[in-house]
C-alpha cells in the first residue's frame, strides 16, 4: 500500500473516531495513537531523516493537530448538497447555473472515470446513486440584453453574467458524509504534499545557488590575476571592469544560502512544522452568493421584474492553482449510465 493511500485510510479512521467530540483536543489514549501514526505517516511523506531528531514527535504533534482540525473547519464551511439529477433540470435553478444543457450535464456524469468505477464495482452494483466533489471554473462576463422599461424594450443593456466549466468530479461516496470525510482526507494529505514541495523546493533552489557560487568564486580569481601576456588579456581587463557587479551577486547569493540554511533534519521538520501550523496559507474556502435569473445574469433585489434565486457557492483556492468552485452533489446512476449505448460513447 502506498504512504498516500495509507495515510488516507489512516486519517478517514481518525475522523471516524473523533467525529462524535467537540473538539480534537479531546483525545483518548486510542485516538492519540491513531494520531501517532498519523504522524509517522507524514514523515514518510516528506522527510524520514526527521526521525533523527531529538522528541521530533513532540515538537510535531501540535501542529498535525492543527491541520486536522483546520480540514475538519474547511469542509463544515462547504454549505449544501446539491442533487444533479438530470430529471431535476428544468425546475432546479443549481442546475440549470451549473451546466448550459441537460446534455451538458449528463456528458460531465458519464465522462468521470471514478463514477464510473464507483458504480461498477460490485458493492456498489445496486447503489442508485453516489455523492461526489465537484469542482468548476467560474467566469463572470460583460454581456449586452435586452430589458423591458415599462412598455418599452430597451436594447444593448450592460448586463453581468456567471458561467462555470472545466467540471470535474472527484472522490465518490455513498453518502454526504462519507464525501465530506473522504474531502477532509484530501486536504490533509494536500497539506503533506505542500509540506514535501516546499521542502524539494529549497533544496532544489541550494543546489541551483552553490553552483553560482562556486562558478563565480572561480571568475574571481581568475580576474584577480591578470596576466599581459595572456592572449586572452584583453577580455580579461573587460571581465575585470565587473568585479563589483560581481561581487555584488555573489553577496547576494551568499546571503540567500545564508536564509535557507542547510537542509538538516531539524531544518526539514520545520518546514513541516510551518506547513501543518498554517494551513490557511495553502487552502483557503470562500462562500459567496449570486441572485441568478435563468439567463445566469446576475440581478440586484430590486429587480423584481426579473425571475431571480439567490444562490450560494463555495470557492476554493488552493496555493499556485487557480480558485475553484467546490460543491457537494448527489449523481443518480442513470445519468452516468445515460450515453452507454450511444454511438461512439463507451464504458
């Protein structure tokens, strides 16, 4: 079993066992032994050289903690579910925001290859219908309609509307709380994984600085030894002329390895430490809302002369990606099973 798929499991039990408590603080002798391992499971993610490290479980624990706890908030903040049940599209106003058309909707359901495997493994064979993350691409556009002024149409009126694409469907579960926990597991392993770049990243970014390091430790003496004779004199007079230019870089870099220090197994579980510590700084959930007419177009409560629900989302917004809306929905088994038999189209 992979760290990744272990480390899911691993934190879906903890969840489970703490779900019925107020708060992670809480914890029994059983609970905190999970959360060990849990720890453990982190390390293997990221650095196992933290090990080496004087109560390198004590100096961890907090912050694992916090990370759990930061997930557990995040997904609570993921407001309702909603039913994409193609039968539902003409009267359901989610629905008809989400996706252009029926078919639209449909093709997004038959096109998601863990649905597909969701309803085709043998203990879900008589499961009518999964829950799963959706994530889209909002776009909000300058568009130009039509109004009614009281008996009058008024033409090339500036209107804004919402779109969404780019659907995708993640993660399918039984039930919303089986998805919202399996979203948890998710996060918290996208915070390891954050934990394990920042950590190649600098050491990535060392390496690359010894090496200008040392190639102009090189140029420098060189230039500080300027034979006549050399047939190469006059390109080294020129090379000469830049030596504070030079010097300048070097102190640069020096000064950079100096911040990143040496990638210790201390250094390393800090790294770790600020990840897990601040989890806001790699996934953040916004919620906002829209009151949409079926046109998408986004309408003001005083617009009574236009059909409009208020609708909320959620946006996520995870660090070097670009902000996705997130939702929780339930998937009826025949709109993933809907194109089977279509031409061209197969399972």
């Amino acid at each position: 079993m992979s760290v990744s798929l272990a480390l899911h499991d691993l934190i879906h039990r903890i969840y489970r066992e703490m779900e019925d408590r107020k708060a992670f603080a809480e914890l029994d002798e059983k609970s905190r032994a999970m959360l060990d391992r849990a720890l453990e499971r982190v390390i293997d993610g990221t650095d196992s050289r933290i090990r080496l490290v004087p109560n390198y479980k004590r100096k961890l624990f907090k912050s694992i903690l916090v990370a759990l706890q930061y997930a557990d908030r995040l997904v609570q903040q993921i407001p309702h579910t909603v039913d994409l049940d193609s039968r539902h599209y003409v009267d359901d106003p989610y629905i008809r925001a989400l996706f252009p058309t029926i078919d639209s909707l449909r093709n997004v359901c038959h096109q998601s290859s863990e649905l597909r495997e969701f309803f085709g493994d043998i203990e879900h064979r008589d499961t009518p219908e999964g829950m799963v993350l959706l994530c889209m691409q909002k776009h909000e556009e300058t568009v130009f309609g039509m109004e009614l002024k009281g008996e009058h149409v008024v033409r090339d009126i500036c209107q804004q509307r919402i779109t969404f694409d780019d659907h995708h469907l993640y993660s399918p579960a039984e039930d919303e709380a089986e998805a919202r926990l399996g979203l948890k597991c998710c996060i918290f392993e996208g915070l390891v994984n954050n934990a394990l770049a920042n950590i190649s990243s600098l050491r990535k970014r060392r390496l690359e600085l010894e090496t200008q390091q040392q190639m102009l430790n090189g140029r420098l003496r060189s230039q500080s030894r300027i034979d006549m004779s050399s047939p190469n004199f006059h390109r080294l007079v020129r090379e000469h002329s830049n030596l504070k230019q030079q010097q300048k870089k070097l102190g640069n870099i020096e000064k950079e390895l100096d911040e990143i220090g040496y990638l210790t197994p201390e250094n390393c579980l800090q790294q770790v430490r600020e990840t897990m510590s601040h989890p806001e700084e790699f996934i953040r959930v916004k919620n906002f809302s829209f009151r949409l007419d079926r046109g998408n177009i986004i309408r003001s409560k005083n617009e009574t002369a236009h059909k409009a629900r208020k609708l909320q989302f959620s946006e996520v917004r995870i660090k070097g990606e670009q902000p996705r809306v997130v939702t929780l929905a339930r998937i009826n088994r025949r709109d993933v099973e809907h194109n089977r038999f279509r031409p061209g189209i197969a399972l």
